[in-house]
C-alpha cells in the first residue's frame, strides 16, 4: 500500500493503511512477540505502526485491531475508544474480574 501523509498537532506524520491477511493465514495462530524499544529507529518505527494501526481501524470502521490481522508480528494493538484511538505496545492483562 502507499504511504500517506498527514498534520496532527502540527507535526507531519508518515503512515499506510494496512490490508487485513485472509483468515486462513498462519499468523493468526502464532503467539505475538513483544516490541523492543531498544534503539532510536525501533521508537521511530513504533510511532509509524501506532499511526498506521489508528488510520487503519478508522478507515475500517472497526473497534479493535491487532498487528497480527494486518500481518504484523509484534504484540500490538489499537482499541476505538470513541473519541480517541489507543494504540498500546506489549500489552498485559494483569488483573480482571469474574463478571463480565
């Protein structure tokens, strides 16, 4: 896919909209591996995925998204939070509830 453009809060951010893989694609089924922060272009990457992972659950209309549906390993996500877009890198659930 190509690469857009766009201003948010004055800063010009480069960015894709991602396809979402076939349903049959092995990904799916593989366990993610967290994102290491570990180096100035492993940020700079995080921020082009975290922008590309927003446009595209807008663009589809979604609530949720996970880097695997787009081909993505890494343990990703964005959640459509109504007016906002949270896109969280190595996400853990670290407590939850019996109701649902």
């Amino acid at each position: 896919m190509a690469k857009k453009l766009k201003y948010y809060k004055g800063e010009l951010l480069e960015y894709e909209i991602y396809e979402l893989v076939d349903w049959y694609d092995p990904i799916l089924r593989k366990p993610t591996i967290p994102y290491l922060f570990n180096s100035k272009e492993s940020a700079e990457k995080a921020g082009y995925i975290a922008v590309s992972m927003s446009e595209t659950l807008v663009a589809l209309g979604g609530l949720g998204l996970s880097a695997n549906q787009v081909g993505l390993s890494h343990r990703v996500c964005s959640i459509n939070m109504g007016k906002e877009i949270w896109t969280m890198f190595n996400p853990m659930i670290i407590e939850k509830s019996g109701e649902i």
